[in-house]
C-alpha cells in the first residue's frame, strides 16, 4: 500500500497515512485530486478505479470515503477486507464509531492504524490482539501520565467522550449491512 | 503563563468557525501562542502543542517548526510523549529533510527499550519513513528483533525488514539467517508478516527464490491447517480463517512454484482444494481467490462466462478489465465463441475501447484462427464497424497477413471492394482497400470468386480508386495507396491511358507527396514502358522478411506503401540493371546512376546484399535528397540497432552545412555519431554518411522524427520528416 487517506462526503481530510516518502507539496496534490475522483463517483461504481500507475480502492462508510492505493501486484479484494478490518477496530474501540470520534480523537485513529498495519502491510491479521495492544498501550500512557504528576487528565478522555451531543449516523449500523452483502 | 488549551479544546473551537476567513485567524491565534510555548522550551505541555499542531496540519497549514519539538518528544522519558512524538514524526518529517536523521539516535535506543510498546513504537517510525541511512544504521537493531521469541515485536521487526530491504536492497542478506524459522511460528501476526518478508525476498532475488523453494511443503501445510481446522473466532471473516495470511501464502506459492515443476507439483492438491472449499459469494472468498487465479490458469477458464458478462457492465472500469481479461483467456479452444462476444463489445462500446479492442482481436485472430475466410471475414468485421478507431500500424499489418493468405485473395478484394462502395470515410479499411485493389485489382474483374459477382467494368473500379482521391474525406496517406493503386492497375487493366492521365494530373499536385509519387510513376510510363510489366509490384514482406531467394528478384519487391515509393524507384533502377542481365542484357536505353551505399556493384549479387541481412527504409526525398537507411544488429548488446543514413543528393548543386538531426520516442536512447563530412554532392556524386546507435530495450517499434538543414544555392531549406515504417527485423 502506498498510501491511506480518509475524508468526508465535503472533501475534508480526517486522516493521511503515507508509507511513500513526498513533499507537502505532492501530498497535496495527491490528495486534492485523488478526493475530487472519489467525490465523482456515483454509488453504484466499482471500489476499484485506476488512477495514475496506481490501483485505487475504495469504500464509503456513512459520511466518511476509506481511500487506499496499491500497487499493480497487489490485491485489490484483499485491501477491501483490510478497510474494513480497519473500520471494525475503530468500531470495537471507539463504540460505534461515527466520523466525529476520528475528528475529535483523530491520535487514537493513527495508533490503532499503526497496530494493524505496518509499513503499508497488515503486521496483525487477528482483531483481538490489536485491540489488546491498544488497551495495553493505553494504559502505559495514563500511568505515565499519572506518574509525572500532572493535573488528573487521566479522566478526561471519559469525560470528553461523554459529552457528545452532536449526533451523527453511527458507522456501526452501515458495518453490519455491509457484511451481509459483501461482494 | 496559563496552560495552553487541550487538543480537543481547540479541535471544537476551530469547527465553529464559519468562514476559511476565521478559521484562519484562529489557527494563526493558536500557532503564535504555541511557539511561544516551544521557545520557553516547556517540557509539560508540548505533548499537548505538538498533538494541536498535527491537528493543524492536518487541515493543510503550515506547521514545520514543529518537527524539532517532535524530535525532543521522541527523546523524552514519558510514553505520551514518545507516542505522540513518533506520530509527529512520522507525518512531519520526510527523508529529504536532514533533520529527520536526528531521530536515529532515539530509534536505535528505544529499538533496546525494556518496554515492548516503545520498542513498538521506534520499529513502526522505521518501517514507514525511515530513510536509507536510517535502514542502513538500523538494520542490525532490526534483524537482532527478528530473531525475538517475543511474538509482538517479531512481526513489526519482519515489516520492518521488508522496508529496510526496499529502501537498501543489498542488505537483504544479513536477513537470511533470521528468517530460517520464522515460518514455525504459531502466531498469525508473525506468519503473515514472516510470508510477506519472505514474498520481498523472493521477488528481489533468484538465488533467494532457489534457496526458499524447500518452504513449499511448510507453506502448504500451513495453508491446509487454515482451511481445515475448524472455526477460529480470533481469525473468522465471513466464515473463512485468516483470509490474510491465506492471500499471502497463495501469493508467495505462485511466485515459488513458476517455472519449478516440483514445486507446482506439490501446491496443486491444495490450490484444488481452496478453490473449492472457497465460497465466492462473499468479498472475501473471491480475495483468495484472486490469487489462486494467478497461479492455475485453467481456473480461471471456469470463469469466463462472467467475465465476458462484464464486457455489458455499466462501470468503464470493468468493462476495460473484462475485455482485457477476455483477450487473455482467448485460446484456440474458445476463439469461435470469444470472438464473437468481442466483436460485439467492438461495435457497441465507447470509442475510447475500440483501438484496443481492435488491436486485441487483430491479435487473437492472427493466433487461432481457425481458417483464413473466418480471418478475413473478421478483420472485414473490424474495419468496417470500427476502421477509423484501428491504429495506423495496424495497416501494413493486414496487408501482410492478407497477402500471405493466397487462396483468399479473390474474396478479400471483392469484400473490400464492396466495403468501399459502401463507405469510404473509414481511413484504415480505405488504405488496406486501395493496396488490395492495385494488387489484386485482376482478379476483382475477373470473376475468380464464386460467391461475389464479378465487377464487370474495369472502369468502375478507377471510379472508385479516383473518387478516393479526390474525397475531402481521404488524407493525404489515403490517397497516396489510391495514387499507387491506379498505378498498379495500369500492368493489370488495360486502361492505360486513363491511368496515365490520372497520374500526369497529380504531378502537379499540392501535396508534396502525392506530386512525388505521380512525377515518379510518370517517369515510369516515359522511361520504363517496358518493364513495368517486369516489375510487377508485390508487396514489402516478401522480400524485406527474409525472402531472399532468386525467385523473388523477378518480382522485385517494389515497396508501393507510404514513404517508401522513392527508395523504391532506387530499387528500380537498381532492379534494372539486375534484370537486364536476367533478359539478356537487352539495350533499353540510358539506366539513371543511383550511388549505391556501401556494397560494391556486382550483378546479380547486389540486390542480395543490399537486402541481406539489412533492410532498408527510406523515406520520400525531398527536392532531390535522399536519405537511405541501413540497418545492422550490434554484437553483443541485441538491444542496440545501428542504423547507417546516406544523404545523396540528385540536383544539379551541393547541398552544404548539411546537418542530420533525429528525435525518438521516450522508451529509446539514441546516439548520433559524427557524420561523414557536411556537404553532399550534386548528381549523386557520392554521399554523407552517418551512424546512429538506437537502444531499444523494450522492443517497441522504432519510430523516428528527423530533421534536415542544409545550406543550397545560397539558401537554408529545412526539412522535417517523420519515419515509422521501419521494417521490423530492425528493431524486434
């Protein structure tokens, strides 16, 4: 995989994850282009799209557009699967996660990212052990946190989850229909 | 100094702005304050500035003086701080910056971290941006963590590898050792990566390929486990376990099993059995499936029904992936029933298939046809649903293969002919039209073909040949077939002298290259009367391809395709004086001296040599230069053609400062060597020669664009040609 971008139905980029190396510059341009592509296409079409010398995958989860480009060699029904394992752990992570949980806790996104893949490839094919990775990792953090002495922000990230009220559809409902008719 | 506001503080304040306009005042708010923060070199909140600032780039502003703040987080004692310091790096720092070697130091230390998180943390930052350099430092650190018994840092430690292997291939070696198994390993995670590090492996080097080979047997039995064993909650995907590592291993069989019989062998019970055990009707199923594919191509014959159903689909990135996998799947097996559903794709698809599509089933036809007529009746179908979309060198490729097909000759001349009646506006199906109307415009009248009626009047069909060339509808390259055409016909028909009216009016014509040919084929009627019987006009191959036998001489190979029609006038001349010692050395009048390039003048022999093993291109002269190509293979490099051009020059004055320029494609190199001197003599009374050195690694067809400025009578002429008719010998 070359690179993973994720953004909305508007053109807003939520995540970046490049696992080739490019200036500001070309990553820009990439991405306005590879997202207006996207954007363009009607519901009904292919996941898979050529663009460039790159094979293009993608799949849209409520608002937001999972966007991942692979090489020729690679295999393009595979990648689905890894986008969707990829929603799944932010689903189990997160509790039916929406858009505004990767907005918000965009950090969170990019570390379960990093335990599943790793150098564009899955380091991790059994979803419990990422997420037990996380949770340990997790961990590590508050009581270093805690450790230093710091004001107590080891309960603030209870207490900003708690407080959303802005409700937007939940990716849960879309992950359960779109397995049953997964093709 | 109050404490800077949280992440998710700022993150909230920024989504209310309503303009770009005041969203920019706040990011621009923000970023002050937060380098003020950096500049008191505050240790507790800079976790907390560096994770606003990823959020601020992450809406696209600037946020670079942020990548030392990263570097000092990485170096920090806290998790938090490494966490996030690594996650800075990662998307603020890139290779072509020096600074990101800073962090090289800090990797290598926390690569011996006594936590596994942090040592997670240093082995992830390096397999996605690390640089060369960093690889290169660091792969001693990796390669001693792939040999871990530590599960969780084995399989980051084999991506790891993989990267430090693409960024510096000749350190894949070191990794040999570690590798030796890594494939007995129970955890999913490892194996998986295991494979892909063993797949890099392979694909980078043959001798890694031999040497990996004995993993078949392992792999496949790890495949038969994840297929047999029974459900796996931890792995399930729709009812398949660890489609992942599956994929994976099906991939690295299929490289390890080609061109290896035992290996095959050994793969092909379970490949069977994954075929059938798999379910397609889910994404997932059809994923292993995909590769499976790849390795067994019978397979994927079971499949064509859909396949070919996918030529009708809505979506143009499927339709263009189904007619090249159709095209793929052809065989002399299916070729009736394929062609059929291809030709129908041809006529209903969008025009930016249908040169493809056209191509393909030249292609396809010209490997399994089953008889010449269904070939000539389905070229027929292609250039008349599709002939202005059919590729310009598609040309000259038809009227080979229709050439070769003898015993079709009467009923492709007729069906073209009737083609044309019908509709001249399709260029490709006009020119191969025209060239097998000259050629085998007798047998059109003479009514050898059973099934068409013979055209009874001669005439009509120079109507035809002469509305073509005065159709707005015809190019210039269509009429010059038309103009040859006519010409031809005159040693076929007996109108003689409409031919020749024809072909006096176009000698004053506009188009430099129609004027050429007519003024040439003039001079054929005036001078040559008597042997333009001898010198019937067959077609290039016959000779250029290796036909090379005395039989052919009779019917010297007379190029009449575009461009070469003035090296074929050479050719007559030189023809002549082959035959006339071939009649008996008959006084037919003064024979025009041409210079002949390299080969001494010997009878008989020089048409020989001249074709040899060269053959020879040219292109139209322009104003009385000539320019002739010859063409050696270069030993030992077979990529490398050498090609020599002779500039002679048939006016009455030198052509001096005579400069030779060419330009080539993209996928060629070339090399101009220095020319023989820079003036070429009047009345042919010798010749410039020069090198060029053409690399051709990808086989395409030689294509050149040249240019030509010399100084004559005072004057510059500048001159500017294009040649693609480069016989293939020279290039393939």
């Amino acid at each position: 995989m070359q690179f993973m971008l994720l953004f909305s139905r508007q053109g807003k980029l939520r995540l970046q994850k490049w696992y080739v190396p490019l200036s500001d510059k070309e990553k820009k341009k990439i991405t306005r282009e590879l997202v207006q592509t996207v954007l363009a296409r009607k519901p009904k079409m292919c996941s898979f799209l050529e663009w460039r010398d790159l094979k293009i995958v993608y799949k849209r989860y409520a608002s937001l557009y999972f966007c991942c480009a692979i090489e020729d060699q690679d295999n393009e029904l595979i990648t689905l699967e890894i986008i969707h394992r990829y929603v799944e752990l932010l689903d189990k992570y997160f509790g039916s996660v929406c858009e505004l949980d990767i907005i918000f806790n965009f950090e969170k996104a990019y570390f379960i990212l990093d335990e599943f893949l790793l150098g564009g490839e899955a380091q991790e094919t059994s979803k419990k052990n990422v997420l037990k990775a996380i949770e340990q990792a997790d961990l590590l953090q508050e009581v270093s946190h805690h450790e230093a002495c710091i004001a107590p922000s080891g309960n603030a990230f209870l207490t900003q989850h708690s407080s959303f009220l802005i409700h937007e559809p939940t990716l849960n409902s879309h992950i359960l229909i779109t397995r049953n008719m997964c093709s | 100094m109050p404490a800077p506001i949280r992440l998710r503080e700022l993150i909230r304040t920024i989504r209310t702005a309503r303009t770009q306009a005041e969203e920019r005042e706040m990011i621009q708010k923000e970023c002050a304050a937060i380098r003020s923060s950096f500049r008191e070199e505050d240790n507790t909140y800079r976790c907390r500035n560096v994770a606003k600032l990823l959020y601020m780039h992450m809406l696209g502003y600037p946020a670079h003086f942020g990548q030392l703040e990263c570097l000092k987080l990485i170096a920090s004692q806290k998790f938090t701080d490494k966490r996030i310091g690594y996650l800075g790096a990662m998307l603020l720092l890139d290779e072509r910056q020096d600074v990101h070697l800073l962090m090289t130091n800090c990797i290598k230390n926390d690569l011996n971290h006594s936590t596994q998180y942090v040592q997670g943390l240093a082995l992830c930052t390096l397999g996605c941006m690390g640089s060369s350099e960093m690889c290169r430092d660091l792969a001693g650190e990796v390669e001693k963590l792939l040999k871990t018994s530590n599960s969780y840092l084995r399989k980051k430690a084999a991506l790891c590898a993989v990267h430090v292997i693409r960024k510096v291939p000749e350190l894949m070696e070191m990794f040999l050792p570690a590798t030796k198994n890594l494939l007995s390993e129970k955890n999913h995670g490892v194996l998986h990566t295991s494979v892909v590090l063993l797949t890099e492996m392979c694909e980078r080097s043959p001798d890694m390929l031999t040497h990996f080979r004995k993993l078949v047997p392992q792999l496949v039995r790890i495949l038969k486990n994840l297929i047999m064993s029974g459900y796996s909650p931890e792995h399930d995907v729709s009812g398949i376990s660890d489609p992942f590592l599956q994929v994976r291993i099906l991939r690295l069989l299929r490289i390890l099993g080609k061109s290896d019989d035992d290996s095959s062998e050994a793969m092909n019970d379970i490949l069977a059995q994954v075929a059938t055990n798999t379910e397609t009707s889910k994404n997932v199923g059809n994923a292993i499936l995909f590769p499976l594919l790849q390795t067994d191509h019978n397979a994927v014959q079971r499949h064509r029904s859909t396949i070919v159903d996918c030529l009708k689909d809505l979506d143009v990135s499927i339709k263009r992936r189904a007619m090249e996998l159709s095209f793929a799947l052809v065989n002399g097996n299916n070729i009736r029933g394929m062609m059929k559903e291809l030709l129908y794709f041809l006529d209903s698809c969008d025009p930016e298939f249908k040169a493809d599509c056209a191509s393909g089933v030249f292609l396809a036809a010209e490997k399994y046809a089953p008889s010449k007529r269904w070939h000539i009746d389905t070229i027929m179908r292609v250039l008349t649903t599709a002939g202005s979309y059919v590729r310009d060198d598609s040309v000259p490729n038809l009227i080979q293969l229709i050439t070769n097909s003898v015993e079709m000759h009467a009923y492709t001349v007729q069906r073209l002919y009737k083609a044309l009646l019908d509709d001249i506006s399709q260029q490709p199906l006009v020119q191969v039209a025209s060239w097998c109307i000259g050629e085998y415009g007798d047998l059109l009248v003479s009514g050898q073909c059973e099934e068409e009626e013979p055209i009874q009047v001669k005439d009509e069909v120079l109507d035809v040949l002469e509305g073509l060339l005065v159709s707005n509808l015809s190019t210039p390259v269509t009429r010059g077939y038309s103009l040859t055409a006519i010409m031809k016909l005159s040693t076929r028909f007996s109108s003689v002298n409409r031919i020749k009216k024809v072909v006096s009016i176009y000698g004053s014509s506009i188009d430099v290259e129609l004027q050429q040919r007519a003024v040439e084929y003039n001079a054929l009627f005036k001078k040559y009367d008597h042997m333009r019987y001898e010198l019937r006009w067959c077609s290039t191959h016959s000779l250029l391809t290796g036909g090379r036998t005395r039989s052919h001489l009779n019917e010297t190979g007379l190029v009449a395709n575009l461009g070469l029609h003035s090296l074929t006038f050479m050719y007559l001349q030189l023809c002549a004086n082959d035959l006339l010692d071939l009649l008996g050395g008959h006084d037919v009048g003064p024979v025009i001296q041409t210079a002949l390039p390299t080969k001494p003048a010997s009878a008989g022999g020089e048409l020989l040599d001249l074709l040899g093993d060269l053959s020879l291109s040219g292109m139209p002269s322009m104003n009385g230069l000539k320019i002739e190509f010859t063409f050696e293979r270069s030993n030992p490099n077979p990529n490398i053609s050498v090609i020599t051009i002779h500039a002679s020059n048939t006016t009455e004055a030198d052509m001096t400062d005579f400069v030779f320029q060419a330009a080539v494609p993209k996928t060629f190199q070339l090399q101009l060597l220095s020319p023989s001197s820079n003036v070429v003599p009047a009345l042919n009374q010798g010749n410039i020669t020069q090198v060029i050195r053409v690399l051709n690694p990808q086989k395409q067809q030689l294509r050149m664009r040249i240019k030509l400025t010399y100084t004559y009578k005072g004057a510059p002429v500048q001159d500017l040609a294009e040649v693609n008719n480069f016989p293939p010998q020279s290039w393939q």
